[in-house]
C-alpha cells in the first residue's frame, strides 16, 4: 500500500478498518478489495458504538 507522507510516497502498511451492518453490504467489500489488489486486513465492527471501542 503507499500512503502520501509529507508530500512523498512511502510503502506504508495499512489496516482498513469499516462499521457495516449488513452482512451483505460488508460481503461486498472483499471482492472490490481483491479486484483492486489490496491487500492489507480488513477489521469490521457492526455499529457506530462499537467502532468507538477501536477508536480510542
């Protein structure tokens, strides 16, 4: 993954992180993750409450 780091590129690892509710929905983001070759984990949580937990 490269990530814009005062205003050069650098390979940065990253961890994607998405409040999703439907499990449809959230089904949908591993495909569109793989076909844009990232890589990187995807961690869910299921509501505005519970992304707070992993916020802070």
């Amino acid at each position: 993954m490269v990530a814009a780091i005062g205003g050069t590129l650098k390979n940065t690892p990253l961890n994607n992180f998405i409040v999703e509710d439907d499990d449809g929905d959230a089904k949908a983001i591993f495909p569109a993750f793989n076909k844009a070759r990232i890589a990187s984990p995807i961690f869910r949580v299921y509501d505005g409450q519970e992304s707070m937990v992993y916020s802070f």
